[in-house]
C-alpha cells in the first residue's frame, strides 16, 4: 500500500452514497446515537452534513477514548450508544473484544476500506490513516542519515531520540507491528537499544517531542504525521516556529514500510438503529467526509479512492506496512510486557 494515493474511482463512488442517501429517511429510524473520543471540531461538521443529506439527527457524546470503552461497558445493552468512533486499531480491537460491538455487512465498506485496515467481520472499519514517522531537527540531522525504526538503535543516536512514555497507544502499536513481522527477541532487542539513546525521559505528547526538537533537547523523535501538520498549520506562533525546524522521514522504505495506524468506528452491540448506524458509518468512509477530514486533520484518507490533501502529497508518496492492524490490538498486551521487560517509561 502506498500514500498518498491517485483517485480511481470518485465517480463511482460518489454515486453509491448518493443512492444510500436518497433510500435513508424512510428506511431508519430518527435518531444515531454516537460516542466519540475524536474531538468535536473534527467529527461535528460531518455528522451535520450527514444530517443534511440523510435526515437523521445525530446525538454526538465526546470523551476519553478508555472513558468510553468503560461507559459502553457499564451501560451494557441498555447503552444508548449506536456508533463508537475511536482512534488506534488497539482500541477498536479491545473494544470487539470487550464485547461492546457488533458485526455489520456492507458491500460499500467492504470495497471501499483496504482489508487491513478493517475488521475481517465487520466489527470495526478504518476510516483514517496516520503514519508514525521519524521526525528530525533539519539544522542538526541529514536526512541521509535516516532509514529505518531499527536504525534508531545505533550509537550514533545516543542521547538524541525524543519519544512519548510506554504507555501510550500509539508507540504500543508501533512495537506491535515490529513483533508482528520481526518476532519478540529482535523487537525487545530494538526497544533496549532504543531506550539507550533517549534523550530524556518519556514525557508528553507528540507535540511535545516536536518542539523539543525545536529547543534542541533532543535531534530525532517518533511522531504521528498529523501533529506535525497541525503545528505548521497552527495558530499559535509557537508551534508554526518549532515545526518549521522540523522535517519528517518515512522509514523502512526498503522493508516493510511505515507503520500505519487507523481511527475508525463500529456499530455498537447495543444499537438499536443499526441500519441508520451503517449508513452513517459509510457516510464518513465516503469521499466528501474522507477528503474533508484529511484536509482538516491531515491523516491520509482510508477510502483508496480519495487523495490526500495538498500538504500531505507535499511530504512524497511513501510505502507503508502492510501488516493487518487487527494485529496490532492482539499483539498489544504482548508489545506493553517488551516494553517493560526493556524498561522504555
Ligand atoms: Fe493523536
């Protein structure tokens, strides 16, 4: 697989949500419930636009993405929930396994999002694509001298690698993916050698590890590619200042590719609107909904049929794992114990 893509079938695709869309208002019920750990700025203006389209009201609840999983829980089969929106396949897979989803079968789905970024029932689909790539200080490295995750071991890094804590899903499902195609004693040999050449402890978010590049703490970090973009995108004067001291790397070109990620969303078990759910859900997998949030958060689209933004295709094609992402959840507790063997924070 490889970002950003060129746009095959737009056309045809347009026409498949035109024709979902005119048989929507007499065939669902009012109402689709949704529990959202992405923020309310970057899903709200697609589920009105969906509400425009289709007539069903959409009651949209945002919190933490463990808050939900838990709230979902709790409320059992008497959740109000139809939909869950999270990010990272760890969570969507703890959540199927948690029992708080439901399988749904969509030919368009099923065409439309790349079968590894999808559950192979149906429980969960992919609807963006974030890449976790090597973000570098441009006056301190050479891009030349960057290849690979693995790479990042050598003594040359020693005190320079910038990375958020263990504990974040994020770095666990990039270890996951190393165990999924390097196997458990390589990939715990790879977090040791990582660990020995961090710069400070693990600490904040990714922003975080790109304005310490900015500040000179640290010359390479970890990062998912969206934060980036948000910063050289941002308001604050800061953040534009630090990311324009930064440029990304896509590693492991020449193997297995850049680690991919999704957020994404499934019916949940306690739906009662289930038809109305799916139909929202293909909804955001559409083109108009895929190119809006790529635009909007700068993740590549998970609908092959639809091209990255302007900024995206700015950064160069790049190759990337094709590693189912369901792995990446059922590899997680597997990733979490390396990491703590290893002793990343
Ligand atoms: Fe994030």
């Amino acid at each position: 697989m490889r970002f950003p893509r060129a746009a095959l079938r737009r056309f045809a695709s347009a026409l498949f949500v035109t024709a979902a869309a005119i048989a929507a208002p007499s065939a669902y019920a009012e109402a689709v419930n949704v529990y959202s750990a992405r923020q309310e700025a970057l899903i709200k203006p697609l589920l009105d636009k969906f509400t425009d389209e289709t007539g069903i009201e959409v009651n949209l609840v945002t919190g933490k993405d463990d808050a939900l999983l838990t709230r979902l829980q709790t409320e059992g089969r008497n959740s109000p929930a139809d939909v869950l929106l999270t990010v990272d396949a760890g969570r969507l897979y703890r959540a199927k396994e948690a029992g708080v989803l439901q399988p749904v079968q969509s030919d368009f789905l099923e065409e439309t999002i790349p079968a590894n970024l999808r559950n192979g029932e149906g429980y969960w689909y992919g609807l963006s694509v974030r890449a976790r790539v090597i973000a570098y200080a441009t006056d301190r490295v050479d891009p030349e001298e960057l290849s690979t995750y693995e790479a990042l071991t050598d003594e040359k890094w020693r005190g320079r690698i910038c990375v958020r804590s263990s504990g974040n899903i994020y770095n666990q499902s990039l270890v996951a993916s190393m165990l999924s195609t390097e196997g458990e004693a390589a990939t715990e040999e790879w977090i040791e050698g990582l660990v020995a050449n961090f710069a400070r402890p693990p600490q904040g978010g990714d922003r975080d590890q790109i304005k310490a590049l900015a500040t000179g703490q640290c010359d390479v970090a970890l990062v998912n590619s969206y934060y980036y973009g948000a910063m050289l995108q941002s308001d604050d004067a800061e953040e534009r200042a630090a990311a324009d001291k930064v440029a990304v790397f896509f590693p492991n070109q020449d193997g297995r590719g850049t680690h991919i990620n999704v957020s994404g969303a499934g019916v949940t078990k306690s739906a009662k609107n289930i038809e109305a759910a799916t139909a929202l859900i293909e909804f955001l997998a559409g083109p108009e909904a895929q190119q809006w949030y790529a635009e909007t958060n700068n993740e590549y689209p998970a609908n092959s049929e639809v091209e990255a933004s302007a900024l995206l295709e700015s950064w160069g094609d790049f190759k990337a794992d094709s590693v189912d992402v369901t792995e990446l959840g059922r590899l997680n507790a597997q990733a979490v114990m390396a990491m703590d063997r290893a002793n990343w924070k």
